[in-house]
C-alpha cells in the first residue's frame, strides 16, 4: 500500500503527534508499506502567533495537488486541522476521494484558554472538517465517546504505544545533584498544559520540568526554585524519567498524553488529575486525583515494576496495524 499522511505538525516539531506519525510510518515501513508524509517543511510558511517553533504553510493547496499526482498514493490520511489539512480535504471533495482523519488535539479548549473564544464554535468547526471524511481516529474510549456524543460520526480506535526498548528502568541519576524526591513534567511550556497547576504544589524535594515554549520565560521568572531543563531526546529523555520518582501530569486537555506511557515505562509513576488521557492510559502506574498534590504524594508509593507492567499493555507495532486495517482506498 502507498500511504500519503498530510500533517500540520510534523519535524522539527516536538509533540505527541509527530512522534505518533514518525513511529506509526516506520512500523507500516518496516512491513512493506510505502508512507510519505506530507509537512508544512515543504511550503512557504508563516509561525503561529505565540509559538516560533511551529510553521503553517500559506496557501498549499496548489502544491498539494502536484504532490498528489505525483504520489499516486492508494489511500490519504489528514492528520491534523491546519491549512495543509484543510487544503487536503478541498481537493479530495474535488476529486471524490475517500479520506480518513484523526483527533489528536482539543482545540476548542486551547483556543478558549488562550483567546476566550467559547469552545462550542470551535467544537462546531472541527466537526464539519471530519465529518466529510470517511473516519476519525481517536487514541481513547473516553475521546471516542466524547466525539461520539458531539456529533462526530464513524469514529475510529487508534491507541498509542511506547519504545519498550529505549524507555525503561535502569540507573537514576539524571538528577543527582537535586533534593528528592523530584517530581518531573515533560513536555511544551504552554499555557493549554496547565503546567502552574504543577508548579504551585507544595511538595517536597525539587520540581523538574522537562520542554520548552511560550511560557517558559514567565515561568522560570516566577517560579525560581524550579529546575527547567530544556528538551531532552532519545536516551537523555529516557534518563529525565527514570531519575524522577514522580512524572507529574497536570494538563485537563490533552486527549492522550505518550509522556504518561513513556515515564511509567521507565517505571517512573504517574500523578495526573482522573481525565481524559490519564484514566485512560494510566491505570495502577499511577495515581488520580482532583486534588493533584495528594495524587503527588500518594504516587511516591506507587512500586516501580507495577508502573512498567502498565506501558507494556501498549506497543507501536499493534498502534500501526489497528491504523492500517482502518484505512481506505481513495476512490469510493
């Protein structure tokens, strides 16, 4: 099969997005699958107002054409609700493909937080865009229902997995030269991640986090006594994990969260408040609570092994072929 995926989000960016796309196409790849993704890296472009390190393409849509003919792909995939997405989803109503998309990202509450916007517009707009393709994919049971009742139709599972191999328990001295415990967020600094949730707690030790963004500045300003660390990748994201004794998790929006298997993988338990995400993927590799510093201080009991036995209930290989035996052909 010739797979195209159009994505908003794609390298350099770092998000639970791309790294679904980067490791999903490897799996189909390494099976015989031929897959090209198609990223904003390829147009001119602009950054997203409030994030540098994000480009959207201007005006893609006769590009994409090109792209297509020259593809031929059997089946298309629009990951994301950007102008690539958008310019995808035009032509395939002018052609009469078939296309399938995926729910990654609660915008209507991002954009709500940051602009005061009320959700249901937005909630509005976004079901328009996947309701004229032939499937959402949505990573939970929790978001399935949720879109369900939104008035998505033909919603689709798509778990997510986890690098068994990179993350996983092993020497814990990332931090060394911090007080314990630590307490550890990965992942951007930015305002829809609720991260002063986290840095407010009163809790022990040292808070760590992990990412960088929008609000890193602010928040390192205002809250001194918290190390930021910047991106870590690959083996020193790994050691990030393995040398906290919590990942703490305080986002209310996010519809998966791969930091949350990607720490208990490192048998590094999880704190998180019971939402979308969290009671989803979480289970005894954590703890869950309205009230996050309890769940702080309670997941410092949670055993190591039993947070590693709770990612290995999820794999890559299984995420991509649940994916590829929900695809469509292009042409009806």
């Amino acid at each position: 099969m010739h797979l195209t995926i159009v994505s908003d989000a794609w390298r350099p960016q770092v998000n639970g997005v791309v790294r679904t796309l980067e490791r999903v196409a490897s799996e189909l790849e390494a099976c015989g699958d031929e897959v090209q993704v198609i990223g904003p890296e390829r147009f001119r472009g602009f950054a997203l107002p409030g994030y540098r390190d994000i480009r959207l393409a201007f005006r893609p849509r006769a590009a994409l054409r090109r792209m297509f003919d020259a593809a031929r792909p059997d089946a298309l995939h629009i990951a994301t609700e950007g102008p690539l997405g958008l310019a995808t989803r035009a032509i395939c109503h002018e052609r009469g493909w078939r296309f399938t998309t995926s729910f990654h990202t609660r915008f209507a509450e991002y954009i709500s937080a940051r602009t005061g916007l009320p959700p249901g517009f937005t909630w509005a707009l976004l079901r328009r865009f996947h309701n004229a393709g032939v499937g959402t994919f949505a990573a939970t049971q929790t978001l399935q229902e949720e879109l369900a009742r939104r008035g998505f139709r033909h919603v689709l599972p798509w778990t997510r997995g986890v690098d068994l191999a990179l993350f996983q328990d092993g020497a814990r001295d990332a931090w060394a030269g911090l007080p314990g415990p630590i307490f550890l967020y990965v992942g951007r600094v930015a305002v829809e991640k609720n991260i002063a949730a986290f840095l407010e707690l009163d809790l022990p030790g040292t808070k760590v986090v992990v990412g960088d963004g929008p609000q890193r500045a602010a928040l390192q300003s205002r809250y001194p006594a918290v190390h930021f660390a910047g991106w870590r990748h690959g083996e020193e994201l790994a050691q990030a994990y393995r040398g906290a004794d919590v990942m703490v998790f305080p986002s209310r929006t996010d519809t998966f969260g791969l930091v949350l298997l990607e720490a208990m993988a490192c048998g590094t338990p999880v704190a998180a408040y019971p939402v979308m995400g969290p009671r989803d993927v979480v289970g005894p590799g954590g703890v869950l609570d309205e009230n996050l510093q309890r769940a702080s201080l309670a997941a410092l009991e949670v055993p190591r092994p039993q947070a590693r036995a709770q990612a290995e209930r999820f794999s890559w290989p299984a995420c991509a072929a649940t994916f590829r035996d929900q695809l469509v052909t292009l042409q009806a």
